[in-house]
C-alpha cells in the first residue's frame, strides 16, 4: 500500500500555507519623499522634548564666546568672523555632535534594526533624522547672531542669508555626524568623534582665518561649515559681494550632498551587520 506524503494531498496544511505563501504580494515599498516627511516629522517631535536643553547650552554656550571675544576684537572684518562663527557653531553642536551621538547610541542599542523593519529606505532615514536636528538649530542660530550683532555693531540688514546658511551648513554637519556616529564601533567613540568635531567647528570657525597658522587654514578649508561661515561672514560688509556669498553657499551644498551620501552608506553598512 502506497503512502502519499502529506506535503502534497491536496487540502493539507502545508498546502495550504504554501498557496497562501505563493499568493501573497509584500506592500509596496514607501516612496522616498512620503517616507522622508513622515521621518522628519517624527523627529523633530521627539528632539523638541529631549533637546530644548542642549539647545539651550549650546546657545549660551556661543554667545559666552563671543562676549568673551569681545574683550579681544572689537569690529572690522575679525568681529565679523567671530559671529558667523559662533551662529554656526549652535549647528555644529547639534547637527554634528548631537547627531553622531544619537546615531551611536542607536547602532549598538539595536535601534537600526527597528528602521531597517520599516518599509523606508536607508536615505529618507538618515535624511530625516538630519532634516530634524538641523530645524532644530534655527532658534539658536538666530539668537546667537542677532547677539553678535548687538555686541560687535554689526548690521543685521542681511540676516536673511541665515535661510540659506542653517539648511546647508546642517546638512553637511549632519551628515558628517551621522556618518561618524554609524561608522563608529563603539557608541563612546562616536561621542568622542562628536565632541572632536564640535571642537574643530569652534576654533577653526570662530577664530579669525588670517590669525591660524598656514597649516591650520588648510585644515579649515575641509571643514564642511567654513563655507557657511564665509558666506554669512561677507554678509556683513556694507556692500557684499555677492557672488563670492553664492559660491560659498553653493560649496557648502555640494559638502552637504556628499557628506549625506556618506551617512546613507553608512547606514546601510552598519544595518546589514
């Protein structure tokens, strides 16, 4: 007497769950733009709650540069220098340092296998989370260089330059600090690369080009938010040129595509492992 194997009487269990298998269609993948918004929004909720202090610190922490400069420089192309630094630092504390942190912290937690659950792809991910930290900076920067104007006598005539620097220095900043924190073995390390980083924007950004030694000015040129504070720095002038603003904001673009790419790659590197 012939037995015929379970797996194929038809109406059996298997059967049935393979028809349903072979029958069943996954959703359609997120488009890139839906799925970016949807990131964004659920970040930036959730930085308004647990960032208002750092934001804070970060603001102060800015403005205590440039009274303490003040004593220093007292107007003329450094003063200037110094609060388009210091604007953007409230950036790089919180696109750069914050966000390699948060990336860090999310890697060894085991957050990175939740997003890679979602039917999200890995750039509306990092370019959401970016989004968010960077509007978050807007309030500080603001502050910080409506200060600087006060303290150093400069016209705020021009301030409106800050619609363009805060998205596209944050972009490049938040996309080296994604890039740092996801590339990072260790969430320590990732916090010290942040903190590094935010250093670099303070002396390299704040401080007076033509005051760095030779060697130090090269190493600024690579820094991704001197370009935006060059294009806010010549904002100042009583007739600024223009060109040299768009240029500067126009590198400072190109550093943020690249550095986000970087960061997207990184992401998917770190969430396959």
């Amino acid at each position: 007497m012939s037995v015929v194997p379970a797996e194929v009487l038809p109406g059996s269990a298997l059967s049935v769950a393979e028809d349903a298998v072979d029958a069943a269609e996954l959703g359609p993948r997120a488009r890139l733009w839906p799925s970016l918004a949807a990131m964004y929004r659920a970040q930036l909720s959730r930085a308004r709650v647990a960032r208002i202090p750092l934001l804070f610190v970060a603001t102060v922490q800015s403005v205590g540069i440039m009274v303490m400069m003040r004593g220093v420089v007292d107007g003329g192309g450094e003063a200037r220098s110094i609060v388009a630094g210091a604007s953007v630092l409230v950036v790089a504390f919180v696109g750069l340092n914050l966000l390699a942190q948060y990336f860090g912290q999310l890697r060894a937690g085991g957050g990175l296998d939740h997003y890679a659950t979602l039917p999200v792809s890995p750039a509306a991910v990092v370019l959401g989370v970016a989004g968010a930290y960077a509007s978050f900076t807007v309030p500080g920067t603001v502050v910080t260089a409506v200060v600087g104007c006060v303290l150093f006598g400069l016209p705020m005539a021009h301030l409106w330059v800050l619609v363009a620097v805060i998205p596209l220095a944050g972009a490049a900043l938040a996309g080296l600090g994604a890039a740092l924190g996801l590339l990072a073995p260790r969430p320590e390390l990732a916090t010290l690369l942040g903190q590094l980083g935010m250093s670099a924007a303070l002396l390299l950004g704040v401080l007076p080009a033509d005051r760095l030694p030779t060697v130090v000015q090269y190493a600024r040129d690579l820094l991704p938010s001197t370009y935006g504070v060059e294009a806010f720095a010549r904002s100042f002038g009583a007739h600024p040129d223009w060109a040299f603003v768009v240029g500067d904001l126009a590198v400072c673009a190109g550093v943020g595509v690249a550095s986000l790419a970087v960061a997207t790659w990184a992401y998917r590197r770190a969430a396959v492992r």
